[in-house]
C-alpha cells in the first residue's frame, strides 16, 4: 500500500513513459510484504550461524500488532490537506546529497522504481529524472560534521531549546533519551523483513535497545587503532609489523623501544673546558642539550589500552568490562590489564620520566607529543584517519589495536629487567612481531556507534522513522550517500557486502595510512562486535576516565584485589546514575 503522500496526480501511464528515460528502468511493484523483526531474526541466526551466546543474543520485540495497525500499513497524509509532509533532516552529507536521497526515496517509495534481488542502484542512481509526487515530501536539511555528530552537544542544545530535527544522525542517543527527545523506533523496526534485518549486525541493535525499545537504527561505526610514527621507528632501527598484533608482540614492542631509547639517551661523560675548547668563564654546553632521545618516550598514553583489551580476553566483559548495566572491574582480565599497563608504566625514557606523568595527558595533549616527535605510538580513534593521512609532520602507519595474549605479555613485562642498558652504538633491533594467532572471524572487536534518530515532537513520526531507517541501514541510500561524500575513519553497521565494498573501499586513509586496507577486515569483525556504551549511556566516558582511567590507578602502590576493584565498580555504578539524573 502506498501513502497518500507518494501517490501522484498524473496518470500512471504518463508517469511510465516519462521515466522510461531515466536512467533506471520503472516498473509497478507491489511493497515487499513485511515480517516481524523477532521471526526475520530467527531466519538470520539459522542462516548466518551465529552463535547464540548471551553477547549475540537480540532481545526479543513486541508483536507489531502492539506497535502499529499493520506491518503494511504507510504513514498517510490527510486526503484533504494539500500541504506536504515537511522533515527537517541533520546528517553528515551535503544538501545536494540530500536532495538525491529523497528522490530516490520516492521513487522507490512509490514503485515507481524497482530493484532487483540481490542488485544495488544507489551507487548509480543520479538525480534528475521524473519523480513521483515530487511536492509531497519535502526535506530541510541541516547539515552537521561527523564530530557534531558523533559528540551530540549540538542536538542537545537543539533539544533544550525544541528545535531539534525530525530525523537525525548522532553517536550519543543517551542525553537525548534523558532529555525524552527522541521517538521509539521500535515500530518501525517491527516491520522490516528478514533480509532487512539480517543486514543489521546484531551487537549494534542490543546497544539501541533499553527499557523493551529500539531508540534508533545502527548507522556509523568507529573503532581504536594504534598509530606508529615510522620516522622516529625507523631511526630507532624498529621492524614494525603489518599485521594485527597480541597484546603480548605490543609489550614486546614497547619493552625493546624504551630500552632502546634508554640507551640512546645515556649522556656522555662531560667535557673539561680544554676537551670543549673553552677558556674562561664561557658555560659549558650541557650534553642533554644535543641528545634528542632524552625527551622522547615510547607511548604518550596507555590508559585507552583499558577500555578494550579486558573484553578482547574476556568473552563475558563489555566494553570497558561494562555489561548489562554493571560493572566488572573486578575480573580478572581487568586486574591483569592493569598490572599490565603498570609494569609497562615504568621508565620509558630516563628514570626522571615516568608514563605516570603521561597518565595527567589528555588526548589532545597525547596527539601534540606523538606530533611533535617525541613518541613512538599513540593510541587513536579510526575517526581521525583522514586528519593524519593529510598532516606532514610524522609519518605514520595505522595498525589494529593489539589483542589476546594477557597472561604471555603480563610474563614479559613483570619478568627481570637489566640493571644497565647498551651503549648508543650497541643499539638493538626489534624483530618484526608475529601476527597473532586468533582466528579472525573468533576474534572480538570494539565499535564506538552512531545511529539515525527520530525527534519525540516531529508532526511525521512513522514518515520520520521509515527516513531515517532508510537513511542508515537501506544499501542504495547508503551506496547514493558514499557518491557524495567519503566517510573516513567510519565503518558502515551493516552486513551488505556491496555497501563495505564502495563505503570502506574508496577511503583514501584507509591504504595511505597502512600496507594493506586496514579498515575492510571489520566487516568479518561485525559478527563479533562489541559497542562502546556511550552511546546509550549518559556520561559513560566521563566516568570511565575519572574511575578506571584516572592517573592514580597507575601507580604502583595502587591495589589490583578483586575487594577493591568490586569497590571501585560500585563507585562508577554511581557515578553512571548521577549522569542519568
């Protein structure tokens, strides 16, 4: 069934010829017929063979009947109301992508144009052509870049103020939830069919999912990399790996690199005024003056290393060894990351230089360092790929954040450490790290989300809702959207492999910045995927960071017992329901 607001007032015939010169072939075709998204999930898991373990696991939906008069049923306009439907849309793309995307949205809408099964358009569809009740859908579109979206400060001020878009892309879904700005998605949801909904990955809808509701469709994905100044590598004489490493090849890395920059930063013996040929009261040069390496250091932060390599360890953690509303930091996974990281903690330069002092950085001030030459590695989001393939003052490499391994790496970094370390010209070489042996499609992988949204106050709200379901998980729309603007660093939450094929695969940074496509792996990862909460949880990553981020807990004396860190999850807890309120 058609809406009232695609139905147009020319004849069918006369629509028929004049689009027969467009560039797609139109034809009259029946809506797909809609399924419950609970039975089309069904299908997805007998087909795909997904494991039904708790952290792939979908909550189960309502029956449509509940949510909306019928799977069929299409938001419909007033007969007698000759006014167009009006969406005010924020997202990341242009206005002229925005018109392109609704007439592709009305002719397909409409029947007007068809698509085969198991064929893609979008990323040839162009603008122009006939379009079937061109007046009956018209869009505002507001524009927002990919940090406004992913950070949602401005769509809370908007919703603060009530002028918040009908339909919206943004990565926090939480403050907005709080502020009660945002639609239920759930009906929507609940009419898609099988192939629809096998399309999602899974993990990306449990983090939309709270109180038996769907806040919003998976739309964008980041993950952590680490990043490798090769310049400064190489003159360390670093053999640096192509592949993704464990944890324990990191520690080896970070072990040899600040033993080796230890070596390089041993000061000479100071000179006698004779031996610097100076008389007098002239000074004498200080040697620390001329040596470079004394203020460079291995790693400018390790503090992000927490946020994943417990879950990367421990099936039954989250992101940030927080899982279904609670905290674990009293794992053991978590324990030895941190006894982990403290060992690595030590020197990593001069006995004067500690990564506790690092431990005061923000990731600002983290970036600068790496910038400016003075560490090797710098743990990153894959959103800012595109800045660092553009700047030129260090070259870098983007590797996969380390995974596995605890317990050989924990062995390495707590073992014996030499009293003295080789002189400059004795300096050692790093052997290239073995890629890790974990089986790619077992191997678990952190995403940070965003998601397309519907306004609580929109006078549209199931039109809204199929919009910004088409916008984020409809593969043409996808493909029409990637025609005019490349989203680097980002990662499409969606299966189709047409989408991550022209998406992930015309990034620039994503082969400038890494001998191989470093990002085209993550769609194998989807399968294994784990979200960062943020998204749905106000102030997660504030109270990450003063909690199991906070510089204290890197300090030696500071506990690692199950006792203490059971205290310090029921700190956090807290602190998570302040954010709330």
């Amino acid at each position: 069934m058609k809406t009232k607001c695609l139905q147009s007032s020319r004849p069918r015939e006369a629509q028929a010829a004049a689009y027969s010169s467009a560039r797609f072939e139109a034809g009259v075709g029946a809506c797909l017929s809609m399924r419950l998204l609970a039975v089309a999930l069904t299908l997805v898991f007998l087909l795909s063979g997904c494991s039904p373990a708790p952290i792939d696991r979908f909550p189960t939906l309502p029956t449509a009947s509940t949510l909306m008069p019928s799977p069929t049923t299409r938001p419909t306009v007033n007969p007698e109301d000759p006014e167009p439907a009006v969406l005010r849309v924020a997202g990341p793309f242009t206005a002229e992508a925005a018109e392109a995307l609704r007439q592709l949205y009305l002719n397909l809408e409409s029947g007007m144009l068809v698509r085969k099964d198991g064929e893609t358009i979008g990323d040839r569809f162009k603008p122009g052509g006939v379009v079937p009740d061109d007046d009956s859908l018209q869009i505002r579109f507001e524009p927002v870049t990919m940090e406004q979206m992913m950070d949602g400060g401005i769509y809370r001020a908007m919703a603060e103020s009530g002028t918040l878009p009908d339909v919206f892309a943004t990565g926090d879904v939480g403050s907005l939830l709080k502020l009660g700005a945002i639609a239920d998605m759930t009906p929507v949801l609940a009419g898609i069919d099988s192939k629809a909904a096998s399309r999602m990955p899974v993990f990306a809808m449990d983090a939309l999912h709270q109180d038996d509701r769907y806040w919003g469709v998976p739309y964008l994905a980041t993950v952590p990399l680490l990043l490798v100044n090769t310049g400064l590598a190489s003159q360390l004489q670093a053999a640096l790996p192509t592949n993704r490493m464990s944890i324990a090849d990191m520690t080896d890395l970070l072990i040899r690199t600040r033993q080796t920059l230890q070596s390089l930063s041993l000061p000479d013996p100071t000179p006698t005024p004779e031996q610097s040929g100076q008389t007098g009261d002239d000074p004498i040069p200080s040697p620390a003056a001329d040596n470079p390496y004394l203020s460079v250091s291995a790693i400018a932060d390790l503090r992000p290393f927490l946020t994943v390599w417990p879950s990367s360890v421990d099936d039954s953690l989250g992101y940030a060894a927080y899982q279904n509303g609670v905290f674990r930091f009293e794992s053991g996974a978590v324990a030895n990351s941190l006894k982990l990281l403290r060992a690595l903690d030590r020197p990593q330069m001069t006995p004067a230089e500690s990564m506790a002092k690092a431990g005061l950085l923000d990731m600002s001030e983290a970036r600068s360092l790496f910038r400016n030459q003075k560490t090797v590695f710098l743990s990153e989001d894959s959103c800012r790929l595109q800045e660092w393939s553009l700047q030129s003052q260090v070259q870098v490499r983007a590797l996969d954040m380390p995974i596995g391994n605890l317990s050989e790496a924990l062995k390495q970094a707590t073992g014996t450490w030499p009293a003295s370390f080789p002189t400059p010209t004795a300096v050692p070489t790093m052997p290239v790290p073995s890629p890790s042996a974990t089986d790619e499609p077992e191997t678990r992988q952190a995403f940070t989300l965003s998601a397309y949204c519907v306004s609580a106050t929109t006078a549209h709200p199931e039109l809204a809702g199929q919009l910004a379901y088409f916008l984020a998980q409809d593969p043409d729309a996808l493909l029409l959207q990637n025609q005019y603007v490349r989203y680097e660093g980002f990662l499409p939450l969606s299966h189709d492999t047409d989408v991550w094929d022209n998406l992930v695969g015309s990034q620039s940074s994503n082969t400038i910045l890494s001998p191989q496509p470093i990002l085209s792996p993550y769609l194998v990862r989807l399968r294994r995927g784990y979200a960062n909460p943020s998204i749905l949880v106000p102030g997660f990553r504030q109270v990450i960071e003063g909690t199991l981020q906070s510089p204290e807990r890197f300090q030696p004396g500071a506990s690692t017992s199950a006792t203490v860190l059971a205290a310090l999850s029921k700190t956090a807890l807290e602190r998570l329901k302040e954010a709330r309120k």
